[in-house]
C-alpha cells in the first residue's frame, strides 16, 4: 500500500498535513531516545551523580515528578483546548519549552544533581504535554477504520527521527571519544544536538498541519479554566457511560509501566547488569529505533485488519518474552535478541494504543479525552521506574530482579485488555 495514502483520510485531509503530523513525533522522538534512553539517564546515574548508591532511585524519582505535574494539569489543558479550539498553540507553547529545558541539560556537569533533576522535570512535562496534543488530531486526520495506520506512520516516523538525532549523537561521541574528551564533554553536546533537531523538525508541524477544531460554546460569566474544570470533572462523572474507554486506561497504566522501564532504564540496565560502554549503548538503542519504526508502520496495517484489542494484545505478549530474555541474558548477544524484541513491541503497542484510544474518544473532546489518556501513560511513568528503582535500592542494586517485576506489569496489561469491548466503547463515543 502506498504511503499516506488519501483513502485513509478524512474528506478535506490532504497528504502533506499528514506528513506535518507524523513529523511532530519525528521531531520530538530524539528527545526520548537521546535523553531519557540512550544517554542522559546513564550519564546521570554514572555521572552527574557519581555512581552513587541513590542514583538509579533519584533518576526514577525525577521522572516520577514530572509524572505527578502532568496529571495534576493535562486533562483540564485538555479540556481548555477543546473548549477554545487551542490545540495547535498550546503545542507551540510545549515545544518551546521542551527544546529550551532539554538544551539547559547541557548545562549539568558532575555533581550538579539539582541542576539536572530541575531541567528533566520541566522538560519531560513539556515534552509530554506535546505528545498528548498532537495524538489528539489523530482522528481528526484518519477515517475511523485507518486509526491504525495513520497512527503507524506517525510511530514509524518519530523513530526515524529519534535515530537521525541519536546518529549525530553518536557520531559526535565516537569523535570526542577519539579525541579523549570525557563524558561530561559529549554528553551536553548530544543535549544541544537534541534540541536543535526537534526545533528545526518541528516546524514542519506548524506550518502544515491545521486546527480544524472550533470554538465551543461556554455557560456565560465563566472563565475559560472554570469551564474546563467543571467539563473535566463531567467526565470523571460520565466515566460509566464510557466504561470501554475507563478499562483501556487501566490497561494503559498497566503496560505502559513496563515500556517507561524500558525508555528510562535500558541504558543503566545493559551498562551496570552486562558492562556495555556508552558507544556501545548508543549503538543498541539504533537498532531499537530501527525495530520500533518497522513495528509501528508494519503493525499499523495489521491492527486494522485484525482489530485494535488483538493487535494489542500480541505486543503485550511480545513485551513479556523481552523481558525475560533480558533476565537470562549473562551477555551481550541474548540482550541484542530482547533488544530488538522489545523495539518490535515498542513502536506497535504505543501505535496501537494511541488508536484505540482515538476509537473511543468521542469527536467534541478529543483532547480532553487524550488528556485523560496521558494521565493514564503519566500515572504508568511513576509506577514503573519507581517499582524498578525501589527494587534495586531495596536489593542492593539488583538489576535482574527489577526486571523481572517489570514483565508483571505487561502479564496485568493483558488482563485488563480483556475487559475492553471495543465495539461498546465506539457505540459510546458516537452517542
């Protein structure tokens, strides 16, 4: 099937706003992959911190916060754009933001703790604000039988994107490498490198993708916030009514958990359990990124063949062998298998959740629903790194324990998947 092709959209969607879309998650991916993956996390733990015994547990703790902000504010931002139309400005707003906390990373050097723990919160709340906005045009842009691969592209994109990002960043490391620069030497510039691809990629979004939402009606005398308080606290109430969507959510938080382990840990995971040296890291998470952009743009066709909740289904399946590999690997070949493993899951099992849950959301408040989704994916963010780090400082850094209970939040995503009816939650959405 070609690419971005025109019976998968909306009447009025044309290809290149499409294209604007998906290279929002091409823009924002490196920040992912080279921050919170590939390089900061580790260089935080070994670096910044000094490899000491708390390390692993205030990186997870950071992230945690940032998490706890998100779901304090996303659904009610949610809810104010639906109200006023505001999508496509509040993402302008979240990406400044992210790029310019994401280059004052670069600013944090050995022993700077505070420094750094500041500059990951605030960016990876801006960076999750803008994820949450831009997966609410989803089904604005795709027909409601191609959510699949409308979301794949998108997926497959921002992996392309987190590896052109982490390929700069890796060539810059080989070279300072070369030269005997330490560490705290690349490691900024990959930060600075970092921001400056998803600022210039960015601005492919904005110039094409559009607002198609409109200005929604308001009770008279209130303010734009006091409607979205109460719209936000309407649906927590109505959350019977869309029963399908309140299951998926669980799920979400469920198996979502395990996949923020593998974004936030992977790095400290093969470099303090297997030995790998930061180029060697590196070089792991490319071939991930080349996994995870075949999964997405793959599976997305295959979701929309076979259906949403089987589709998920077979990557929960898929993330729970990763994670067992990764316990038995004792070298680095093994851990290359569940690395490539979890890539395949990871791009198709966040394309399809993102889908499914533009399947059950209904047409007037898409970012409020996608607000309470990120709540779900935020709630996810805490549980599951800090499961890992309270594993690993309770065991005395065990590593392969803490891994293992991460494969227990994708067994208790495939059972919550079971209580969801799509068709149920569709028919709920339109009504």
């Amino acid at each position: 099937m070609p690419l971005f092709s025109q019976d998968a959209l909306n009447d009025g969607v044309r290809k290149r706003e499409v294209f604007g879309w998906a290279m929002y998650d091409f823009a924002n991916s490196g920040y992912t992959t080279v921050v919170l993956t590939a390089v900061f996390s580790a260089y935080f733990v070994g670096g910044v911190a000094g490899g000491a015994s708390w390390a692993t547990f205030a990186w997870t703790s950071a992230l945690a916060v940032s998490s706890l902000i998100v779901m304090a504010t996303m659904p009610a931002i949610g809810a104010w754009a639906d109200l006023r139309a505001a999508k496509k400005r509040l993402l302008a707003l979240s990406t400044i933001g992210c790029v310019a906390t994401t280059a004052a990373l670069a600013g944090a050097g050995p022993g700077d703790v505070a420094w750094a723990v500041v500059a990951v919160v605030l960016s990876n709340v801006f960076y999750t604000y803008g994820e949450s906005l831009i997966a609410a045009f989803l089904p604005e842009l795709a027909r409601a039988d191609s959510l699949g691969r409308v979301s794949g592209w998108g997926w497959s994109f921002g992996y392309f994107g987190g590896m052109l990002t982490l390929g700069l960043s890796l060539a810059y490391v080989i070279w300072a490498q070369g030269q005997g620069r330490p560490a705290s030497h690349f490691v900024p510039v990959t930060m600075l490198i970092t921001a400056g691809v998803f600022a210039l990629a960015s601005l492919a979004t904005f110039a094409l993708l559009k607002e198609r939402a409109l200005p929604q009606a308001q009770p008279a005398g209130e303010t734009g916030l006091r409607a979205s308080f109460e719209r936000l606290a309407r649906t927590w109430h109505e959350a019977r009514r869309f029963r399908d969507f309140t299951a998926l959510l669980a799920c979400a938080a469920a198996y979502q958990a395990g996949i923020s382990v593998v974004v936030a840990l992977a790095a400290v995971y093969a470099e303090q359990v297997l030995r790998f040296e930061q180029q060697q890291t590196m070089m792991l998470l490319f071939l991930v990124n080349v996994a995870a952009a075949a999964g997405a743009f793959a599976w997305g066709y295959v979701q929309d063949r076979i259906g949403h909740r089987p589709a998920l289904a077979v990557t929960l399946v898929g993330w729970i062998v990763m994670t067992l590999l990764a316990w038995a690997a004792t070298g680095p070949a093994l851990f290359w298998v569940a690395a490539v493993i979890a890539g395949l899951c990871m791009g198709s099992s966040q394309s399809a959740g993102r889908a499914l849950a533009g399947a059950l959301s209904p047409a007037l408040r898409r970012a409020e629903f996608f607000g309470l989704w990120t709540f779900a994916i935020r709630l996810s963010a805490i549980l599951g790194p800090m499961t890992y780090g309270l594993v690993t400082l309770l065991t005395d850094g065990n590593h392969r324990l803490a891994i293992v209970s991460t494969g227990l939040f994708f067994v208790a995503g495939l059972v919550l998947l079971a209580l969801v009816d799509v068709r149920r939650g569709i028919a709920a959405a339109q009504a």
